[in-house]
C-alpha cells in the first residue's frame, strides 16, 4: 500500500504486515467523531493515511 512520507516528501510502498488500522474517536458538542486510519512504519517513522469506513472495514491489517 503506499503512503506518503512528509520528512522524504515522497510516496513510498509499505507491506501489508507492516500495516496497522486505527479508530481515532474524538468528542465535538454535537457528539463523536470517528476518524479511520492505517498506521504504517517505514524506516523508522510512523506514517498515517486518513480513509473512508469502506476501506478501513476492507483492509486486512490488525486493527490496535
């Protein structure tokens, strides 16, 4: 899958082991809002891509 590296600029590939999913869950007066996100780490670095609900149910990546 590939993500973008803000420290290279530059888009990389990273292994689907590589890959984690994550529910960010963040409380607004009108209620919660629910982010979906895949965690990678790539040399070192953590990298977040933002998706929708579709893809984040559709990866196979262990969810944290």
């Amino acid at each position: 899958m590939q993500f973008y590296d803000l420290k290279t600029r530059s888009h990389v590939d990273v292994t689907e082991d590589n890959i984690a999913k994550t529910r960010m869950v963040r409380k607004t007066k009108n209620g919660e809002q629910v982010r979906y996100a895949l965690k990678a780490s790539h040399d070192g670095r953590t990298l977040y891509k933002f998706v929708n609900e579709a893809t984040f149910k559709a990866t196979n990546a262990k969810e944290e």
